[in-house]
C-alpha cells in the first residue's frame, strides 16, 4: 500500500469511528436524529479541526462535503438500526480504535506541515483525545481525559512510537502501523 | 431591502441577542458586571467566530471594534435595569432569535466563501449551536443541546431550508426570512 | 530591560505558571504524569493560541519546541517532588500570576498586530481567562470564572490599565509592569 494511501485511511478510520461514538452517545441520550448527527459530526471532525487551526493548515472538512455526509449517514445509520447491535463496550472500542489512528494521523500530518517533532507528538495527543473530550463535555459526562484510565498516555504511546521509528528509519507506512497498534493496545487493555 | 443589507443585520441580531442571553445568564449568576459582559461577548461573538475559524475567514469582531463595544454595552443595559424587566423567558426566547438568525447567517457567508452545500448548511448549525453552548458550559449548567428540547434541529432546518430556496431559485433575502422564521417557530414551540 | 524582552518573559511567566496550575489540578486528581503533562500544556498554551488564533497570528508554540518541552519539564518536576511542596493555595496564586501577566501580554501583542484597543482589551481578558478555564472544565470543577471570586474584572483592570497608561504616553514597560501588578493585586485580594 502506498504511504499516502495508508495515511488516508488513517484519518477515515479516525473521523468514523469517533463519528460512530458520538452518534451512539447522543442515542444513549435519547436525543433526535438531528442532535445525534451534529455529535457524530463534532465528535468525528473535532480533533482534526482543532489540529489543522494550529498547523495553520486549512480545515479538512470544510472544503470536502463528503466527509460530512460520512458522518451524518454513520449517525443514520446508529438510529434507523436496532440499538441492541450497538450495546456493551462499543462506544469504548470504537473511540480507542479513533484515538489511535487519530493520534499517528496528527502527528504524521503536522510533520508533512514542518512542526518540529516535540509539538507533532502533542499535536497527535492533543487532537486525538479532543473529539472524545467535546462529546464528553456535550453531553455533560465526565471528560474522558479524567476518567481513572489509561487515555491520554495511550494517545502518547502511539504518536510518540510513530515518531520513534520515523527517527530510527523505518518506513512511514511501518511507524504509522506499529504506533496506532500500540495505543490501541494499551488503551484496549484499560477498557478490558 | 438590499441582500447585502439584509445579511448583516441577521449577523448583528444574532450577536446582539447572544449577548443579551450571556448577560442575563451571568446576571442571574450574581456575577460582576466586567463578568457579566465577559459572557455578552463570548455568547455573542463566539458562534462566529469559530466559523471565522473553520472557513478560513478574518475573525469578524476582532478588526471591528464597535462589534465588542456593542456586547458590552448590552451587558451595562441588562445590568442597571430593574431585574424584573427580564424575568420568564426572555433569556430562551432571546437564544431562539439568535439561533436562527445565526444559523442562517453562517450558512450563507460559508457560501460566500465558496464552502460546498452540505458543510455550509452544518456551518450553520454549528456556529448557530456554539454561542449558546460555550454559555451553557462556562456557567456550569447542562449544555443546551442535550436538554429535551428541539435545539439543534431547529437550527438545521434555519439553514436547511435556506439552502433548499436558494437551490430552488429563490432570492437570497426570501429565502434568509424564509428559513430564519421557521428555524425560530420551530425552536418556539418547543419554548412554549 | 529592553521592551521586547520585558514583553517576552510576560509571556514565558504566563505559559510557566498556567503550565504549573494545569499540573497541579492533574497531580491532585491522581492522574498519571502523561495526562499531567497535558494538563500542564493545554492551561500554560491554551489561553495564547486562542489569542493567535482569533488575531491571525501563527499559534506560537507550534513551531518552537522549545515551549512544551518547558511544560513537560514543569509536569514533570511536580511529579516527582513530593506533594507537600505544592499545598495549600499555590495553585490560587500560580493561576492570579498567569492571569495578569498574561491579560497584559495578550493585550500587547494584539496591538502589535493592530487590533483596535477595544478588541485588545478584550483580547487580553479572553486570553488570560481561557488557559483556566480549560483546565477546569477538563478537570470537571465549576469554571473558575463562575466561581464567587474577582477572576474577571482583575484580567480587565490588567489590560485597561496597560492600554490607559500607553494612550497617556507612558512607555511600554511602565504600562505593562504596573498594569500586571495590579490585576495581580486584585486577583491575590480576593483569594486571600
């Protein structure tokens, strides 16, 4: 696979998981299709907003219609489903599989910007917790962050992996998996 | 009533009455006066901002000194009129007139800016949605957007149905008092 | 003291102490060092990249690492030194030396980018506010600015007193020092 196809994908993967898990916060709330749309959207594209305002790169988002519609049928689809699939640690899972690849994602995007390395790990960790923190803070349930579990530092362990082996040479599309495996790992086993 | 005309006085009945709510939250906070303006101008001026941000645009109130003076200005009304001049509902009725002209609003000046139709319509919402959200927040109560009420969709329809004129051959001021009116009796009648 | 220089250590002085307010807040929490780490960044740098955010101006610890490895360190000093250092109101007074220094500076360099003085104040002010608020609203704890304290009106007196002393003639470092001594003074009044 071609390294920007990977990283591509990355942030697909990211935007519709954390999509997926603000959708299923606003069903939980029993809110309206429309509320829940506007979570997956906020939860989905949150991060990478605020990432791409620091690096002074323009918001993705904004000029692509299509990553919206994702997110408004990612929430279409939670509500018109019978909310048994969605039950159990889901929500967890899928904002842990979010905030590794988002976490690799940001770091990789603010490096192809000229960040130096220090602030690309922070900008991996920063915007991959902020989708899952303004859901939280929407919804009025205690942030994410806070929670006495293994979040952050997960987020931390996969950018700062992704960095690591960019460093010692290896290959992006090599640092990019092995990094979002490890938070996602580590952050797993704190949902476990 | 020229369009240009009419498009910036929707942008400043939605400041000024975002404000009038972030005053009168702060008042029956029993904050201070420099806090209660503090709240008009966030309130106010925060929903545009961030889609200033997101669109790419100058952030409108910052170059525009009268914008800020106008906020604190509303706070000084609010806070040496009798209290009693702004019981009941004005605070909910002033956040409806101000959701809906600024959803409406953020719609057509992402528009302006050459955003696609799908993102200009949540650019809306969003901005529509974030004044009063960032109030709700800083005040410690329950964010407006979860609570039971019609809130968000009231806002998507504000710049859905604008959208939807325009695309049908409207003009620009029929179709902005069109969807402003009906994003407003949507949102009212969920006051009521 | 050079004006640059005096301007600049306003700005080191704000970031070192929100850094050190953001890490105490973790530290009491009981969270881990990652998520103290941060804490300590997003307070020390969350008030100044709003500032440059909402100004135009680059966001000014995204290309100079040197700015979070300095609230790593401070993460990582409160960490390891034993909790009894760090009692009782230091985090009270850490977060009144921030928000004046910083009202000040984020007033200053809004001038620098010829912002009007309105706007500059308010500038000052929302800056100087949002690197605590953040932290409080992570945290869960009601918003500093809520809370029955001068938080505030000490940000505003900091600014206005640096704008009136500069419109009066006097130099910058006069305006920026007595301006930032008595927001300071306000702001330890009321926690003391």
């Amino acid at each position: 696979m071609e390294t920007q196809t990977l990283i591509r994908l990355l942030d697909l993967i990211g935007i519709g998981v954390f999509a997926l898990s603000g959708a299923l916060m606003a069903v939980r709330l029993r809110q309206t299709l429309v509320t829940a749309a506007f979570f997956a959207l906020v939860t989905g594209v949150g991060g990478g907003s605020v990432r791409d305002l620091l690096i002074g790169a323009p918001v993705f988002w904004v000029q692509d219609g299509a990553i919206a519609a994702v997110c408004i049928a990612i929430a279409l689809t939670v509500w018109v489903t019978p909310e048994r699939w969605w039950q159990g640690q889901l929500l967890e899972w899928a904002d842990a599989v979010g905030l590794a690849a988002y976490a690799v994602f940001g770091t990789a995007k603010a490096l192809a910007w000229g960040v130096p390395p220090v602030p690309a790990l922070l900008m991996g960790v920063i915007t991959g917790c902020v989708g899952g923190t303004i859901r939280d803070i929407l919804a009025g349930v205690p942030s994410i962050i806070v929670r006495p579990e293994v979040y952050v530092t997960a987020a931390a362990l996969a950018s700062g992996l992704f960095l690591l082996l960019i460093w010692l040479g290896a290959g992006t599309p090599v640092a990019a998996v092995v990094g979002a495996l490890a938070g996602f790992a580590l952050r797993g086993a704190a949902i476990h």
